[in-house]
C-alpha cells in the first residue's frame, strides 16, 4: 500500500467514529520518500490533510502534498508570531507537483514534529483534559508521562515549533494534549500513530470515568427534564417558526432540531447556565456554534406564548452582548461582523435548535455543541471547566485566514436557505418541482400519498440533509398538520409551500356522482385550503415572508366536455390563489398560480385512467394524447413536468419578488385559456 493510501485508511478509520474527532475537525499526516519525476532523484515528501476536508470521509484528492525539505526551511524565514499568518501562504512554495488540496493552518505542526506519522483529533475525552482547570496536572496523572501538556496556542507556525520542541525534550511521550483545543499523537508507523491516538482517548475516558465525579452537572432542577416525547415534538414544532425568524434577523437561516438525553439532560441540571454562559472552547467548535448558545431561562412547564416572549427578549440581549464582544475584541484590519444572530438555541425538557447558511452546516453545528457538552461534563467531573477567552475565541473567530477561506465558498444558489414544501411530489409535476427546488439549493419535503414512494423521490433528490419524505392526505387536517410540523423539524421552518396533490375525473355531468364531486374537490380545494391554512401558520410566524403557489390547470378558465368536477375545483383553487394573495400580501406572502395544459408524460395521473379517457373523448389513441395535445398549442409543444417545475422556480426567485395574484400559463399557447 503506498503512503498516502495508508495514510487515507488510517483517516477514514479515525474519523469514522465520533469517539474520536468531531466532522472536518482534526488532521492526519505521514511522511514518505518518492521519486522527483524531474530530477529523477527521491524527495521526501508530507502528506497530509488539506484544508477544509473530512477525515471519515477523506480521498488522496483531499490531501495537501509538500516537499518536506522546503516544509521546514521555512524555520529559518519564520517572522514570528505577529506574521503568523504569512507562513500559510509559504506553505504554497513548498508544493510538490500541483500539491494536491490547499494546505491547512495545521500543517506545519505536521511537518515539524520529528515522527513519520502524525495524528491531531478533538475527542471529546481529550478536550475535556484540555480544558480543565487544571489540565497540565491532570495530563501527568492520568497518562504518567506518556503524554505531555502544550498551553494554549492558536494554531499555526509556532504552534509547531512548540510540539516538536516538546517531543524532542520528552522521547517517550507518545503525544500531547493541546491545552483547551485537543489532542496530537504520533508513531513510527501508522498502525503506531493510530494505536497511540486511540490509547491517548480511552485512557482519557477510562480515567473520567473512574476518578469523575458522579453528578458533574449538579443537581436536576425541577420543571426542567425532558417533557413526554408527543409534548416535547408539539412544543418544538410550535417553537420552531419564531425561533427561525429570530434567528434569520442578519440572514436566513436553515434550522435543526434534536432532542437527544444529553441535550434534555444538561438543560436539567441545575449548572446548565453558568456552563452554556461560559460557551465552547476548541476552535472547530465555537467556529461553528458561535462562542455561547441562547439558553431560554424558564421550566419545560413554560406555554409557548411564555417561552416565545422570553426568547425574544433574550434574542435581543444576545444581539447586543455579540456586538459588545465584536466590539471589546476587533482591532484594525478586523473583518466586519459577520451577524449577531445565535447558531445554538436550548430550550429546557424540549431540546436544542442549531443553525446554518444550510442544512449540514445546521446539523454538523448540533453535533458540535453535543461534543461540547460531552467536554464540559469530562472537565466537571475531574475538574473545573475552563475554556479559553473570548479574546483567543475573537482571534480565531475573525481571523483573516478563516475570513479567507469563507470567502473561497462558492456564491450560494439562488433558494439557499429557503424550505420547501411540494404535495402530491412522489411523480409527475411534483417530483419534477421537488427536483428543480432542490437543485437551486432549497430543502425539500415531499409529501405524498404514498410515503414509501415519497421516500424513494426524496433519497433521488438527495439525502436527509437536502429532502425528506412524508406520508400526507391532503383531505385530512391531522395529516396535513403533521407534515407541516414535519418540515419545521426537519429544516427549521418553511418558505415556499406548492399545493401540486391532485387527482382527475373524466365524466360528463349526468355520470358525475356527489361522491365524484366530493373526492373531486376534497383533495384539490379542500386540500389546498388545508395546506395552505397550516403553512400560513408557520408563514406569519417566522415574518420572513414565503411563497405559496397553486398548480392550478388552464381548465380554470378553458370550458371543455366531460370535466365538470375536475374543472369546477381548479376554479376554486384558481380563486384561491387570488383571495389569499389579498389577505396574506401584508405579511410578505406571494400566493401565485402556474395553469398548466394537459402534463401527459411522467404523470400518475394520466397514468391512473384519466390519460384514456381523454383520449377517448378526443378521439385519439391513449399513446398520442401527448401529441393531440401539442398540435392544438400555438406553439405546437408537449408541455411537460420540467416546464411547470421552472414556472414554480420562477414565481419563487428575487426578480419576481413583487408578483403576487398572479396565474402563469404553461400551456404552449392555448388561446381559449388566455386570461382576461
């Protein structure tokens, strides 16, 4: 296997666990010998993971490879602490080849210290060594020299010179802890490094465990465990639209939910608010969940309208100690502040809300805050937790080379941050909606009749972090309720919801039963209604705005034979559209409609009957209805799924920002459907 194959097995192994680093966080190296293709002589070579990567999921095209020889040259060039940060673009000049991934703030403590393998993880166990009160003391105790102590230093150059001064003052130590940041180890060979890092880790939690204390959080207040699961979803779900909207001041936010025991556990305790006030401390952290959470500061027992009052008076606290921190903090040359809002809210016996520009980044910051409280409980119970400042949190917060990498990000497409909500999405127009939203970046429930095929739609589109799928019938209120709740769980709110769920009569009015006309108009006026009524809710509350959007029909405005129910509710939906464009419009709520022609392709449908017997009242062949339908276009085009799924885009964007009451025809030019 060649070294940096080892190299990525090792990596994949170690950040596969969360045991032992938390997502993106840490960094593997090892050091080898190739052959230079130009001198044909070999050259000692680092590998080592680029800036930006994951381990558990690291390939060799994640990896930053370096000449080790100019690495550390760089010793004699180093400026010191005040240039720090010029050694980063130093390293470009050590590349070997192309160099492969761009080399992270980490690597020259890879390519300082004198060992052939070198791993730096952030265990949860080993953070909570790193930020105890008395961790140096601790490290001694609990690892009996194997393992030295390094103060707290922000990562860098010096950062480097520091381990590998240490290692070569302590041969037997095997690694260090970082003081309040995390832990490196190294070995000869990788299986050593990799047998070293986890040695470090077990032997940290085997000693928490034996020698911590047993209750490191306190006491359990009362009226603040965890509420019976049916009443902490339901409250989470009431929270969740005001919560986003407040946190959405700066920028719109996609949200997480999770109601984990050790989230619920440690709002129960009574240290819970004196430790959340003190905030994280390793940088992956914090940079992540912002330097403290909002903590609501009332008892599960609290009503929502209680608990909404307070958090949006501590919302704006939070808003003004962030702004006082930027401000004690900044010096000249400083970024801007980048907002104010928090990325971490707890809420007692409901659980914690995280985050983000997008949905992984909103989960990946719950984990990190889930790690979080995993350290402060290890440094409690064998010490006192002790984070490192705001000031160091402030330097590494606004620091230029973590402003930099935010602004190499790719420019966000045109609906991230929106959430939205598509019926009837398992097939037909709905799926092809569901596809478009989410590959313009919005998150995406789809709720459809049958919830194994709304699942199958939405693991197409994309994983958890991009769609869901979810079982919804549109005629009953429960279920339309529930999918609603669903979707401000699983993504923190909701923008644009597209009432698409629809089935098709073919009968003429004398054959057209009342039962006929009631499933007619239950499932696309009723259902609409209901859909829309539940997302208002949801609408008003958060005060972002939103969209809501009809799939309506031409056959809204166009009289044809044989389609007395399906017509009459189309109306009714087109009417709909206008009613509540006028009542939701002081709210920033767009209600618009799309009237599509007959969508034969893709369509479940056309598929279910409706196809034949619209063919047979047309006089045509079932397989050409897609065709008689085309020919009597003005634009003689099959209209189908993809064309309704970029009206929906459309209506739905910024350039359409002050269009509402609006029906869009997507119908290739049928001139008795014109509007008028």
């Amino acid at each position: 296997m060649s070294t940096a194959a080892d190299l990525i097995a090792r990596s994949n192994r170690l950040g596969s666990d969360p045991r032992n680093t938390n997502f993106a966080g840490g960094n593997t190296s090892a050091k080898g010998t190739e052959i230079d293709p130009v001198t044909g002589e070999p050259v000692e070579l680092l590998w080592v993971k680029g800036s930006g990567g994951d381990l558990g999921t690291l390939k060799e095209s994640g990896l930053a490879v370096l000449r080790l020889d100019r690495l550390r040259s760089l010793v004699n060039v180093y400026p010191g602490l005040d240039r720090e940060d010029e050694m980063v673009a130093a390293f470009d000049y050590t590349l070997h080849g192309k160099g492969g991934a761009a080399p992270s703030i980490d690597t020259a403590m890879h390519g300082l210290v004198d060992a052939a393998h070198v791993d730096h993880l952030h265990p949860d166990s080993g953070i909570a060594f790193a930020t105890a009160a008395d961790g140096e003391a601790l490290t001694a105790t609990a690892f009996g020299g194997r393992v030295a102590w390094v103060d707290w230093r922000r990562p860098g150059f010096q950062l480097g010179l520091d381990i590998a001064a240490i290692k070569a003052a302590n041969p037997d130590a095997i690694g260090v802890i970082l003081g309040g940041h995390g832990i490196t180890a190294w070995g000869e060979t990788s299986q050593e490094a990799e047998t070293n890092s986890l040695w470090i880790i077990e032997t940290a939690e085997k000693f928490i465990a034996a020698e911590g204390r047993e209750s490191p959080f306190g006491t359990v207040l009362d009226g603040y465990t965890a509420l019976p699961e049916a009443e902490r979803l339901a409250k989470a779900a009431a929270l969740a639209p005001s919560i986003r909207g407040l946190v959405s001041t700066d920028r719109a936010q996609v949200g997480h939910f999770t109601d984990v025991p050790v989230v619920t556990d440690f709002l129960a305790s009574s240290e819970h608010p004196r430790l959340g006030g003190l905030g994280t401390s390793c940088p992956d952290h914090f940079l992540r969940t912002k330097v403290k959470p909002l903590v609501l500061d009332l008892p599960a027992t609290a009503t929502v309208e209680e608990s909404l009052a307070r958090l949006t008076e501590l919302h704006e606290q939070y808003r003004l100690d962030y702004a006082a921190y930027y401000d004690a903090h900044k010096v000249e040359g400083s970024p801007e502040m980048r907002g104010a809002d928090p990325a971490i809210v707890l809420i007692p016996g409901v659980g914690m809300f995280s985050y983000g520009a997008n949905k992984q980044t909103a989960r990946v910051a719950g984990e990190f805050y889930i790690n979080a409280i995993n350290v402060m409980r290890g440094a409690e119970a064998i010490s006192t937790y002790s984070p490192i400042s705001d000031a160091e949190k402030f330097a590494i917060e606004y620091w230029s080379l973590e402003e930099a990498k935010l602004q190499r990000m790719p420019a966000p497409k045109p609906l991230a941050g929106r959430i939205a909500l598509v019926t009837g999405a398992a097939s037909g127009i709905g799926k092809a909606i569901a596809t478009r939203l989410a590959a313009e970046g919005a998150c995406v429930v789809i709720a459809d009749l049958d919830l194994a095929k709304a699942q199958e739609a939405a693991a197409e589109i994309g994983g958890t972090d991009v769609a869901i799928g979810v079982q919804a019938n549109v005629t009953s209120e429960d279920d339309v309720q529930a999918s609603v709740d669903a979707a401000v769980l699983a993504f923190g709110g909701l923008d644009l919801v597209v009432n698409n769920a629809g089935l098709s009569l073919s009968k003429s009015l004398l054959d057209t039963t009342v039962a006929d006309w009631d499933l007619q108009h239950n499932v696309m006026a009723k259902g609409s209604f209901l859909v829309s009524r539940a997302a208002a809710k949801v609408l008003i509350d958060q005060k972002l705005g939103g969209d809501i959007i009809y799939i309506s029909s031409k056959n809204s405005v166009f009289a044809g034979p044989n389609n007395i129910a399906y017509s009459a509710t189309k109306a009714d939906q087109a009417h709909q559209v206008r009613l509540l464009a006028a009542e939701l419009g002081e709210y920033g709520v767009k209600v618009n409609g799309i009237n599509p022609d007959g969508v034969v392709r893709g369509s479940g449908i056309f598929a279910g009957g409706w196809g034949a017997k619209r063919a047979a009242v047309y006089g045509v062949d079932e397989q050409d209805l897609g065709k008689y339908y085309a020919q009597r276009t003005l634009l003689k085009r099959e209209v189908l799924p993809e064309n309704v799924a970029n009206a929906v885009f459309v209506l739905c964007t910024s350039d359409l920002s002050h269009t509402t009451g609006l029906h869009i025809p997507v119908d290739a030019g049928v001139a008795a459907a014109f509007l008028r």
